[in-house]
C-alpha cells in the first residue's frame, strides 16, 4: 500500500476527519516562516534549512503507518509491534549532519532534534541520559527510508557561513544556536495551528504599528500634562521625559536611566523607547520587571498611554479575565508590540530548552527592552546575563534601557586586579555625572538619619515606641519574622505586608494603604522589602532596617515621594536585633555599614541625595563594586562553561543544553512550594479546583491566590493536617484557620524569606 505523505490529520467536532495536512505543504511553509524570522538575524539561509529539514523523519513508511493508527485515521493501516511512540525528530538531525557535515550539520541538528521535546545536551556526562543528541544519534538505523525527494530538496538548501564570527569560549554559538531553534520552532507551531485551529490562527497579530503607538502615547502625555497639578516634582518629571525623547535618536546600544525614585522612570522610559523604536525600526518594547506585585499597574499605565489591545503582560499572575485571546496567543510568543514581563521570564528563557520557553526568543531581535529596577538582576547569574545582554546588541539589533535610581556597576571593568566582563559601554540618558547628581539634588525630598553607632542594636520595642509617636509612617524590614515581631507590637489598626499574604490580599492592602494617605488619616504599616520596587506610597517618616544601600534609597522613595510636604520627609535607618538573611542580602547590609563608616564625618543627619553627601551616583558604582567582589560566584551554576561549544575539548560541538537550562532556576524551586490559600474567592476556587480539577482559567485565577513557602514550613504545616492534595502535586490550606486577614498564612517562624527571590 502506498501513503500520501502528511503530516497531521484533525477530526472536526462532527467526527468528520478534515483533509489531510500534508507533509510537503507543512515542511514549505515551517521553512519559509523560519527563513523569514531567522532573516532579522541575518540568518535566513539556516531557519530555512532547519524548516525543510525537521519533519523529514515524518516521510518514512513506518512514521505514516503509525500517524494513521494512532489517529484513527486509517482504520486499515496495519504496523507491526506494540511501539505507542516513534521517533521523527531525530531523522532529521541526522540527515542534515550527513548531508552537510559536522559543521553546519551539529549546529542544525540540535535544533531538529528538540523541536519537540526541548534542545538536547550533547552527551550523557551531564545526566541527560538517553535524550542527550549523542545517544540519540546512535539510535537511527533507517534514514534510508526517508523519502527521496525530502532529501533530494535539503541537498539544495544548504547554509554556506554563519553570519558572524563566534567567540571562542563565550555564550555566543549557543545563544545563536537558540535563536535559530526559537525560529524554527514559532514557525512549526503557527503552521501546525493554522491546520488544526483556523480561527485560532485568525486571532493572532493585527497590532498597531509603533509609529501609531507613539502618536497614542504622545497624545496622552499632553493630556496628562495638562491635567496634573503644577509643582516642582511634575516639571523636572517632565523634563526627564524630554531628555529620553531626545537621547532616543542616538544609535542602537546600552543605555542607563539614572533617574530618583518618584521621577517618573516608568512613563519616561516609554517614551525613550517608543522614539528609539521608530528612529531605528524596530519592532516591539519588552519592559522587565522584577517584582509581579508591581508589574500590574505598570501595565496598567501602558495601557493608558497606548491602549488596552496593544500591550500583553506575561506572567504567573495574569488572570484569565483580564486576557484577550488575542493576548493570550501574544503571550506565547511574545508577537505583540509591548510586552510586559517578569525577570525570571525574561533571563530564564534567555537560557531555556524547552521548546514552550523558547518559542519567542527570536522575537527578541529587533527590540527595546527596558531593565527596570536593574540593581535587582541576580547576582549569582550576573556574569553570563550581562554577556547575554552584550551579544543581544552586538548580533541581534537590540537595545537596553537599564532603569534604576541606583545604577548598577555593570559596566566592564578591573576589580581587585581582576577582569570583570561587564557590558562595553553604557550611556546614560540623563547626560554625564554632573548632570545626574544635579538632577538628583533637585529631587531631594527627604532626609536620611543614620544611628550615631552603627553597631549599636536597637530593639523591637524601641522601635515600635518610636513608630507609636507617627500619625503615619512606613517600617521597611528585611525579613518576614522580623516583620510579623515587630508588627505584634504595634497599636491596633497597624498593617502588615510580607510575602506570606496572597497577591490578592496585598493588592487590597496596599489599596486600602493608599486611601487613608490619601484622605490624611492616620495609618502605620510594617512591611518587608516588597514595598521598595514600584509601589507608589508617599509617607511623611519612613524608617528602614539596615540593608543595601540600593534597598534604603528606595524605601527613602516612599517618603515625601511627590514632593508636597513644606519641609523634608524624614527616613530613619535602625540597626534591627536581627542581621539580614544570609547571602546577599547580609552581604548587602554589610557592605552599606562599611561605606557609611568610611564616607560620612557625621552620620546623625544625612540630606541624601545632594551634592557632596554619601549617596551620590559614583557611591552606588563603589557600592555594587564591592558587593559583586564578595559574591562568592557570578556564576554559580558555571552556566557559561556548560554552553561553550568546546569546554571538554571533544573537539566538535559539545554544548549541554539541558543542563544550563535546569540549572539557571532565578528562584530555586526545589527550596519551596507553592499552596493556594483559602483568601477571599480563593476558597471558591480551591473548591472548583477540588472537584472539577485543574482547568488552566482556573489555575491563572488562583495564582492571585498563591504563597511560596520554604519546604520546612510547608512540611510543618502537611504535618498537623493544615495543608491537603486537592490534585496531584497541587496543594492548598484544608481551611481559613490558618490563614489571617492581618498576617497572612500562618507558619512556624523560620529564617528563611521568601522575598529573597525575586518574583
């Protein structure tokens, strides 16, 4: 019997099969697609070879035998054995390494061969095992099977030169090895879906151009500007916006925005952007963010300035409701103008396998992405995520805006006679140093008191003594026990934030926060560091444990933060009767104790920022300076020597994939475990969880109603009967007892801070 050769069948909702998706229509269109997206990086020639190639070890008699069988598609078809599943993607692999070598031929097959299944790792030697590419390759023993003219078609299609010279012993061959499987896969994903769901494919694209996102956006400052109040704050705001509009038409490259917490980063570094954008073609913005407690209502703001349909958040706390298909299809490949992201998204997929992970890395190329609150970027990855950001730049015609009030030193440099490889060169959209610490200076609105011993200890209940004598007034701590201690002794209607409360919980507080601001009431509120990245609070007295300096500038941003207030804010940092978490958190509060000691004649009363005074722009340079020398690794995971092509000296292409992947975890998930709690509609939804199982709408609605927890904890809490298995490996609280409308869930105090990572 002889088949048609194709490549997927689909039974409609009548029962009826629809035609055939045919295997040659399916290999043309995956290659011109893949051609097409691999073009913007100079690479056309191999997503085209890629494309005609991955689905080669479909056109095999055996393969098509078993697509009928295992559909229903062809009752009649017959195959030997009890095989439930036989492999393709490898045939391909194989087939283009013969063809065009060990050169061409490696670089390609990875690609093809983790279509599905994720790029592989080159051998075994780092536990992949039996889906390393070199096991799998041995396992091919019918490539003369394939059909001759699929063949016949790649020998034609064979890439001459990479579009660049790669570097040896850098991250450079595996980032474009990744970029080509992220075109190839998008392409075999659309086409595939434009087969089997028609209208879903309808659905995609349609976005406004970046010209008309501009004009939307300029139009809605002019409104904004118009309708905000007149005061000093608002003009140098708008200044700043001014000077990202100009510094826009500079070339493609690495740019700082060195702006004071409460300058208005937010909507200035859009407006860099979308300028930027047009200037030089591009085609989307990419804003990072590090916290998802704050990437809502910088969504929020975009939406605003461009339009609801025009810009998609992709992240763990994105509720169904609040998604478009439209969005949702975006969120898959990230194919829509802005997107708005977390940095574990963003980095992890930079260094992702699997293909899910992967599939919009290439619509990466050609963007502005925006670092905000870049100080934040995990240390013990720092090194291969600055060479990552070097070579997205150099190769891939992107551009960063790295946001911050305090700069991080990520500039390349010497430190302690030692290399560091930062990024080549960064300029700073605020002008030079004298331009920076004069803007900062004119955004003075608080001043900063250190104790006179910095050594010297001062209790909880000193503390809380002192924050009876406010009316209103924020206490920024380091950890969740200190924060639940020192909050047990504070007067009646004090609030607490921390990250054992829900998102859903948090959001209600911080609302209900910023109500009684607003409206001049009294309200005092003990909360750890989440409140230090984008939450918009204005407090007259701020007080804040010893931390990093990066940490105490931005609580020093929730006071007085627009400016209202006839004399200063006043922010007050404390030595706590506890050290800050172990790593680089105490790391941090040390190295901030150490400058201050060394910098400042008098540390009862500091005006901070000013000209002269401690924290000037060059002090957060000498800070992150020395705080990246006491990191015990900028590579923990040694993520670099595992995706360089020829660390074993094996002498061809070695790259271990997989293992990078596993390994590059921002948050370590085999540290803790998530349970949903019983908040509101929470314990609707663990209950329709409970008997219906996990529908995906209902499990984005109950990320707002989730809390990470150390594997101690949520052990202690398994143990009395707290917590129960409402689906396999999917856990929640067995009633609202222990969770509190004021705290949060209730668990053993531990050392352990969840907020340590970054969400």
């Amino acid at each position: 019997m002889t088949y048609e050769l194709i490549a997927h069948v689909c039974k409609r909702e009548d029962g009826t099969w629809a035609p055939p998706h045919k295997l040659s229509d399916h290999i043309e269109e995956t290659a011109r697609q893949a051609e097409t997206f691999a073009a913007d990086f100079n690479s056309g020639a191999w997503g085209k070879a890629a494309g005609k190639a991955h689905d080669a070890g479909k056109g095999r008699l055996l393969w098509q035998k078993h697509l009928r069988i295992k559909s229903g598609y062809d009752e009649e078809a017959h195959l030997e054995g009890k095989k439930s599943k036989i492999p393709h993607a490898i045939h391909g692999a194989e087939l283009v390494e013969q063809l065009y070598g060990k050169g061409i031929g490696r670089i390609l097959a990875y690609c093809i061969a983790g279509h599905h299944t994720g790029l592989p790792d080159w051998s075994s030697a780092e536990g992949a095992g039996q889906s390393s590419l070199q096991f799998q390759k041995t396992q091919v023993k019918d490539l003369d099977a394939v059909e001759t003219s699929i063949i016949d078609n790649l020998r034609h299609v064979k890439p001459s030169f990479p579009p660049w010279k790669f570097e040896i012993k850098s991250l450079d061959l595996a980032l474009w090895i990744r970029m080509l499987y992220s075109s190839l896969v998008d392409a075999d994903f659309l086409d595939t879906e434009s087969y089997m769901d028609s209208e879903k494919a309808l659905n995609r694209g349609g976005y406004c151009s970046i010209t008309e996102l501009l004009d939307r956006f300029n139009s809605f400052c002019e409104q904004l500007d118009m309708s905000s109040e007149v005061t000093k704050v608002n003009a140098i705001r708008r200044n700043i916006r001014a000077k990202c509009v100009q510094m826009a038409k500079e070339e493609q490259g690495i740019f700082s925005l060195s702006v004071p917490t409460g300058g208005g980063k937010t909507l200035s570094s859009l407006a860099f952007a979308l300028n930027h954008a047009k200037m030089h073609q591009l085609k989307r913005i990419i804003y990072v963010i590090p916290y998802t407690s704050i990437i809502e209502q910088n969504a929020d703001v975009f939406r605003s300035a461009v339009g609801k349909d025009q810009v998609v958040e992709h992240h763990s706390n994105l509720d169904e409701d609040d998604a478009t298909p439209k969005a949702r299809l975006a969120a898959e490949n990230w194919d829509a103008p802005i997107i708005v992201t977390t940095s574990v998204q963003f980095f992890e997929s930079l260094f992702a396998a699997r293909s899910s992970r992967c599939r919009k890395l290439h619509n990466i190329v050609g963007s502005v992405i925006i670092l905000d609150e870049a100080q934040l970027v995990p240390v013990e990855f720092l090194a291969p995520i600055l060479e990552t950001m070097q070579l997205l730049v150099d190769h891939y015609h992107v551009s960063f805006v790295i946001s911050t009030a305090t700069q991080p030193a990520f500039k390349e440099r010497i430190v302690d006679g030692q290399q560091f490889k930062g990024l080549k060169q960064i300029k700073e959209i605020i002008g030079d140093e004298k331009d920076v610490n004069l803007l900062y200076q004119s955004l003075v609105r608080c001043q900063v008191q250190f104790p006179g011993d910095l050594h010297a200890i001062s209790s909880w209940e000193e503390i809380s003594e002192e924050l009876k004598q406010y009316e209103q007034v924020l206490c920024v701590v380091s950890d969740r026990r200190s924060c639940r201690e020192l909050y047990a002794l504070m007067p009646k209607g004090t609030y607490h934030l921390s990250a054992l409360m829900c998102g859903q919980h948090r959001s209600e507080i911080i609302n209900e926060i910023k109500q009684k601001l607003k409206g001049r009431k009294p309200v005092r509120v003990i909360s750890t560091q989440l409140v230090e990245a984008g939450v918009d609070l204005d407090f007259p007295v701020v007080y804040r444990a010893l931390a990093g300096l990066d940490s105490i500038v931005q609580a020093a941003g929730r006071c007085n933060r627009e400016g209202k207030l006839p004399a200063p804010g006043k922010v007050i940092v404390f030595n706590p009767p506890r050290k800050a978490p172990q790593g680089m958190l105490r790391k941090a509060a040390d190295t901030t104790r150490s400058m201050i000691m060394m910098n400042v004649p008098d540390p009862y009363t500091i005006v901070a920022p000013r000209a002269g005074a401690w924290i000037e722009t060059d002090m957060f340079e000498k800070y992150f300076e020395e705080l990246y020398w006491k990191a015990n690794s900028l590579d923990k995971e040694n993520i670099s020597d595992l995706l360089d092509p020829y660390h074993n000296d094996l002498g061809e292409c070695s790259i271990y994939f997989r293992t990078a992947a596993r390994k590059f975890k921002i948050i370590d998930d085999s540290m803790q475990k998530t349970i949903f709690v019983r908040y509101g509609e929470g314990e609707r939804f663990i209950d329709l969880l409970k008997s219906k199982g996990p529908d995906r709408w209902l499990m984005r609605k109950l990320q707002r109603y989730s809390v990470n927890i150390y594997n101690y904890d949520f052990n202690e809490l398994k143990r009395r009967g707290a917590v129960e298995e409402v689906h396999p490996q999917i856990f929640a609280l067995s009633s609202k007892l222990d969770y509190s409308k004021d705290t949060g869930l209730l668990v053993k105090e531990t050392l352990y801070d969840p907020e340590q990572c970054i969400l």
